[in-house]
C-alpha cells in the first residue's frame, strides 16, 4: 500500500500540475516586486531644412517612480496567492493518497469478494447436485418444494459472480488512474482486510480537519490576501512621478539644447474609489468563506465518518458474533445429519448462512476501509492506518 502511495506521489499528474501552478505563483511574485524599465526615446524633426537638413534630432530618456509602497504591497499580495498554491498543492497530495487507498481497499475487498463467491458457487453446486440425488432416490427424503429453493439460490450466487468478475478489470483501471497511469498493470495488492480497523475520535478529528486542512488555511491565507490587496488598492492614491531628460540637437544653428521635465497625474476624478470599495467587499467575502469552507470540510468528514461508524461496527459483529455463530450451527447440523436426526435439506441451509455471512462480512470490512481511507486524507495522514486515535 505505502509503495503504491509513494509512487502516486511521484509520479501523478495532478500532483506535478500543482506544483508548476506553484511555481507560476512564485514567478508573479517576483514580477509584482520589478520596477519599470526607463523607456528610450528618439524624435527627428524639420528634416530637410535649407538652413540645417539634418534637422532637428531630439533623444531622451524617462523613468517612471513607483511610490507610495506599490511594488512591496503588490509583492504581498502575490506573495499570498503563493502560499494559496502551496497549500492546493498540499491539499492534492493528500486527496491523490486518499484516492490510492480507497481505490486499494475497493480492489481488495471486491478482489475477496469474487474469492468467497467461487466458495458459495461450488458449495451450492454441490448442495444442489446432492438435492438433486436425494429428490430422485428411490425413497426419497427430498420433493421438487426443496430442492427448487436451492437451485435458486445457485443461481443467484452465479449472477452475483458474473457481476464481480465483470466488476473488476474497472476496479483495476481505477487504481491505476489514481497512482497516475491509467495503462499501468495492477499486481497484488499488500492489504489486509482482516486487519484491526484504525480507531477515529469524531470531535477530534473535526477539530484537527477545520484547523489544519489544506483548504482550511487556504481560506484563512484567502482573507490575508484580500486585505492585502485593499492596502494595494488604498496606495494608489499615492500618485507615481515620472522623470525625465532629453537633448536636442538643432543643426540649423549648430545648438545642443537640453530638457528635464517631471510629470505627476493629478488625483482628483480617478481616485481609484470602485477598485477599493471591491476589495474590501471581497475581504468580507473572504472572511464569510472560512467559515463556509471549514463546515464544508467538516460535512465531508461526519459523512465519512457515520459510514466508516456503522461498517466497522457491522463488520466487528460479523467477525466476532456472526460468523462464529453461523459456523457453530453448521457444525451442529453436520453432527445431527451423521447421527441420523436432521435431514439434509438442514445442512444446505446452515451452508448458506455460512456463506452469506461472509459476503457480508465482506460488504461491511470493504466499505469500513473505503471510509476509513477517505478519512485518512481528510486528516493528513502520512503512515496509514493510523495506530490509536487520531489526534
């Protein structure tokens, strides 16, 4: 399982998008940090004067300043928006890990399923051959009314086989998808369903997901970042100065003339009133989607969680209860059958408690450990399962 984490991990496309989509980020902080480039311009005029042909030839040179803190502020902004990239990135390595390990245990327990169904389809062949005997014996023991239920119940299990074994090429293809080559061969698995179940603590673990997902910080990072960009949008108002410096060479009467200007864009219609009114709009938002995404987060986690409850206890009962019982009254039957005081009708019947005891203890251990993996990512679980309750 850890081998099949591990190279999901390094190998799964949506991992290796995420990271660029950092990386991405990473560059536009950089970029909003860069101060404009001077800007180099070249201006002939009255070409061709009889006085002077070669004009009047005018290079100069502008620099824009940027004042009142933009690059730095901007630089903030940007700066947030990468750490909202590196926790998405986070946030898929642990969803791409969850994927592996319910798409794993999917696999294992329909993989036993199909196990326990060839068992069922040879003993009811069996208990259906062996009506059938006893229907046309001489003194016979058994009428059609008997022996009818039992071939139904072949049947039955056969179709239920049909249906598994068509099930699980998709199971495979699925398991390959989320390691990260759909093409990829699906060997044996190393999972063990009879393993003990991990032990959840709902409160704890709901407080753990709303604090420390991915997506939970993401949202808190959401809200630094809005109120960032309202500083951004309030520094605007702090106009940036242009300088410049030129020269101009005017050959009709052989001069070398020089110019500094300064240019400022007086704020007065456009005082960048709509942009600051939005972003701070946007950090009310932003605060209401914290809590929008933690009980998002923590609806997903109950919904695993109630699931994983009820199939764990139902698979624990079945493990320690049922089946022991199940098998106890074959055994008996069995007994009775050798000494002459049950018919055999009897231990059809006790055979199929048996076996379909089992394909419960099987819906029930595979559905507990779907749950049990979705959780897992929900909680950022590096090694898993996890041994004791999760903090």
């Amino acid at each position: 399982m850890n081998a099949l984490v591990q190279s999901a991990l390094a190998g799964n496309p949506r991992l290796a998008r995420a990271n660029a989509l950092v990386e991405a980020a990473s560059g536009r902080v950089v970029q909003a940090g860069l101060r404009p480039n001077p800007v180099f311009s070249f201006a002939a005029d009255e070409l061709g004067d009889r006085t002077g042909p070669m004009g009047l030839l005018s290079p100069s040179l502008s620099q824009e300043f940027v004042l009142g803190g933009k690059l730095s502020l901007g630089q903030a902004v940007a700066a947030k928006e990468m750490d909202r990239a590196a926790l998405d990135a986070l946030g898929e390595r642990y969803a791409v890990a969850a994927a592996v390990r319910v798409a794993a245990y999917d696999l294992a327990a329909l993989r036993q399923r199909a196990e326990v169904l060839a068992e069922v389809v040879g003993i009811a062949e069996k208990s259906v051959e062996q009506a059938q005997k006893a229907e046309k014996a001489p003194n016979a023991v058994l009428t059609r009314a008997d022996v009818v239920p039992l071939e139904l119940d072949l049947e039955r299990f056969r179709a239920e086989q049909e249906s598994v074994l068509r099930e699980l090429p998709a199971a495979e293809r699925r398991l390959a998808v989320a390691v990260g080559d759909a093409r990829a061969a699906v060997g044996p698995l190393a999972v063990d369903l009879a393993a003990p179940l991990p032990e959840y603590d709902l409160e704890q673990a709901r407080d753990a997901v709303m604090e420390y997902h991915p997506e939970a910080r993401s949202a808190a990072v959401a809200v630094d970042r809005a109120q960032a960009a309202v500083r951004r949008a309030e520094a605007e108002l702090v106009p940036n100065v242009t300088g410049s410096v030129g020269y101009t060479r005017q050959n009709q009467n052989h001069s070398n003339d020089w110019a500094v200007g300064v240019s400022v864009p007086l704020v007065i219609r456009n005082r960048n009133q709509g942009n600051i009114r939005a972003a701070r709009v946007e950090v009310t938002a932003a605060v209401m989607d914290v809590t929008r995404t933690q009980n998002a987060l923590a609806d997903r986690l109950v919904t695993a969680y109630r699931t994983y409850a009820a199939a764990k206890a139902r698979a624990e009962r079945y493990k320690s209860a049922v089946i022991p019982k199940a098998e106890e009254n074959l055994s008996f039957v069995r007994l009775q059958l050798d000494k002459g005081v049950v018919e055999p009708l009897k231990v059809f019947v006790a055979q199929r408690s048996v076996v379909e005891t089992k394909l419960e203890y099987n819906r029930a251990v595979g559905e507990a450990w779907r749950s049990a993996a979705e959780l897992s990512g929900l909680l950022l679980e590096e090694t898993w399962p996890a041994k004791g309750p999760a903090k």
